[in-house]
C-alpha cells in the first residue's frame, strides 16, 4: 500500500472513492482502513462495496463476496440477507 504508508494510502482511496464509486477502489479502502484499526469505517464501505455499487462483471462478484467474508470477520453478529446475497450477484446469475 503506498510503500507502506497506509495513512497516505487511505488518503488516496478516499480521493479516489469520492471520484469514481467501484468495488475495487471501496474494497482497497476498506482493507486500509482495517489495517489502520478503523473497523467502523471500513464495515461502512464494505456495506457500500456490496449494497450500493452495480456488480459489472464477475469480478466485481467476488470482490463482493470477499468484502462480506470481512464483513462476518469484523462483524460475528453480521446477518446475511437475502437482499444483500442478490446485490452481490448480477441480473444474470439471479435468473
């Protein structure tokens, strides 16, 4: 991260969240923010990797799928919803 500098890479994420709303880009920023100790925060973006953020392909797919694995690490009482499984997974895959 950044040569690791991770307050500076999350200075960066952040910028680049605020510009472009990506899976990869929320993903790096919240695995940052863990790192720093921010577990708060990055439970907040990894809710937002997998709600708010369109699955484009089936990377986006698995980069969800790995943003709730940290979810339930961060969170033991984390529930897993129907509605957050169907985010995660794209229109053609649903059926």
């Amino acid at each position: 991260m950044l040569g690791g500098n991770l307050q500076k890479a999350i200075k960066c994420y952040k910028k680049a969240n605020s510009l472009e709303s990506e899976v990869y880009i929320k993903m790096g920023l919240a695995k940052a923010l863990l790192k720093a100790g921010y577990f708060e925060e990055a439970k907040e973006i990894l809710l937002e990797a997998v709600e708010d953020v369109p699955t484009k392909s089936n990377v986006d797919t698995r980069r969800k799928f790995e943003a709730i694995a940290l979810l339930m690490r961060i969170d033991p009482k984390f529930k897993l919803e129907d509605r957050v499984m169907n985010e995660c997974l794209p229109k053609s895959q649903n059926g």
